[in-house]
C-alpha cells in the first residue's frame, strides 16, 4: 500500500513562528475515543477504570460526532494556544460561526451511516441548537473524564513542551521536529507527517506550525489540522505517559519525598511557576536560609534554575523537574 503524508510547507516567516500549544478540546475527544475503544490504549487503563459512572446522554453525542477513530470535526479543538484552559475552550466553542459547525458536521455525515448519520444531520439543520447542545455535553463529559486529571495531564504536557523547546535551543528545529515521532520528518523547509489515509499539501504561508503534545494520544500516531481558518497544527504523543500517569498529587508526593525527601519534593512540585526564595520558604514552613539551601542542592541536581529578577532570585523547574515532576 502506498504511504500517504500531509507535507507542510515552511517559509522563513514559518520557521520563526514554530509554537507549541495546549489543546483541552484534543485532550476531551481522544479520552471519548480512549473509552469507546479501550482496548488501543493500553497506557489509560488505569485512568479508565477509576473512573465514576459516565454522564450518559452527555457522552453519547459527544460520540456521536467524534466517532471512534479518522477525522473529527476541526471546530472541537480550534487553533491551540499555550497554557490554554478548559474554560477557554469552552468558550471558543461557544463562538463557533454556524457555517463552520455545518461544514465540519457535515464531513461527519460522509463518515457515518444509520441513527447516528440522521442524528448529525438533524444537529446541521439547526446550528444554533447544535452549539448549544454541544457545548453543554463537552462540559459535562470533560468535568466527569478530565477535570479530577487535568492537574496531572498539565504536568506531563509542561514538561514535554520544555523538554522539546530545550532541545530545539539546543540541536535545532528540525532535530527536535524528527522526535516528535517516528511518523514525522522535516527536511528541506518541509515537515512531513505520514498518515494512514489522509494526504495533503499544505502551504504554512507566513503562519507558522503549531506542535501539540497529548497525553490521550500517549498509544497513537499523530494527528493534523490543517483547513482554516485554524494554523497548521500537528499533535504527537507527548514524552512519559506511563499506566499511572492519572494518579493525583499526593501520590506524586509521596514518590518524588522518596526520592528526594519531603522538602525537596515538596519545592519541586510547588515550582510550578517562578518563585521567589522567599515564596519557596513560606509554601514549605522553613527559614529563608534553610529554603535557600535546598534549592541550591535542586539547582546542582539540574532539577531547578534560579535567575535574578530585580532584587530577587526567581526559581522555575528545569525540563528534567519538569519532567519529574510529572511522575504523578
């Protein structure tokens, strides 16, 4: 069989506005497809089976127009954008132009027979109703799925974006880019990412490429959005995404005090963003001094960076505690 790849085309302009992104909405669809087959994810059976009773009706249609794997409508993930929160995406959806959601409906009709073809053409035939419906489903399904995970999902996307925007300051873009995964290659201005049905042509014309790491995609290859009005996109698996990746902060307390002992492991998750020595001392009940010393034991482990800020020392998690930290 042949082998098909979505090539995206960079310019100058393209290769200085390379950025990663966060994506709630891709997180949200790829957990609805997790649970409707299970059995493709190995690494979420331990999310899968802690969790409650799934809200019903809320998760059907939310099936309904994601489907189980191939294309799922652009308008469920918009153009990602850094820390974004799930309460922006819910918004974003909220705005969804009624020509977009019909048209990107209306691919999921070619890719659907039966009740739930009938169903997704009754959603076209009224836009309005059809957000409003589907906006209150994604913020049920993601309250009962993702919410109780989406401390720990963050971590592990943080670090993965780190640890890549480490890489790339250090061997280059498209050295990183060739990381991402074994479906993706970039040479000559060009990022390729080989796809199992889909081929395609994509001019970034000045856009740039965002990169997009998922946590829910830890089992799969990689995914694309290219149509517009979003920016060319490609989602990968982000780096470790083990069974426990679900289990909560305490949990990843107690492993990281076992490695390190509870001070160090306690500064390690609180430095989330950038705190002050002072502000390291009061989360943790020590004297500045104390707090001093063990973030200079963390700073000679690679595991923290102190940089001065006016007249304070700031300290952020390296992309090494970042990824430590998403042990939990």
């Amino acid at each position: 069989m042949d082998r098909k790849f979505v090539e995206f085309r960079l310019g100058s302009s393209d290769i200085s506005a390379v950025r990663f992104g966060i994506s709630p909405g891709h997180e949200l669809v790829h957990a609805v497809r997790t649970i409707l087959r299970p059995q493709s994810a190995p690494l979420h059976w331990g999310w899968f089976r802690s969790l409650p009773a799934r809200p019903s009706e809320a998760f059907r249609l939310m099936a309904v127009i994601s489907g189980a794997e191939g294309y799922m409508p652009d308008f469920l993930t918009a153009t990602p954008s850094g820390d974004m929160t799930p309460q922006e995406e819910a918004g974003r959806l909220r705005e969804v132009p009624d020509e977009r959601l019909q048209f990107d409906l209306q691919k999921m009709v070619l890719r659907s027979t039966g009740a739930r073809q009938q169903e997704i053409r009754d959603l076209i035939a009224a836009p309005e109703h059809a957000r409003k419906v589907i906006v209150e489903a994604w913020q049920e399904v993601w309250d009962a799925l993702l919410a109780p995970v989406w401390p720990q999902m963050l971590r592990l996307l943080r670090a993965d974006i780190s640890v890549r925007a480490r890489r790339s300051s250090d061997t280059g873009l498209a050295e990183m880019a060739s990381t991402l995964h074994s479906t993706v290659t970039w040479a000559d201005e060009i990022v390729r990412v080989e796809m199992r049905r889909h081929e395609e042509v994509v001019d970034c014309g000045g856009t740039g490429l965002v990169l997009v790491p998922s946590v829910m995609m830890a089992t799969r290859g990689c995914a694309v959005l290219t149509e517009r009005p979003a920016q060319p996109t490609i989602f990968y698996p982000a780096h470790g995404v083990s069974e426990t990746w679900h289990r909560d902060g305490a949990d990843a307390l107690a492993a990281l005090t076992a490695l390190l002992g509870a001070t160090r492991a306690r500064l390690v998750l609180e430095l989330q963003q950038p705190l002050s020595t002072s502000e390291c001392a009061a989360l943790t009940d020590l004297a500045v001094s104390t707090a001093s010393h063990h973030l200079t034991v963390l700073r000679d482990a690679g595991l923290i960076d102190s940089r001065r800020n006016g007249v304070r020392v700031l300290h952020t998690r390296t992309p090494l505690g970042e990824a430590l930290a998403g042990v939990g």
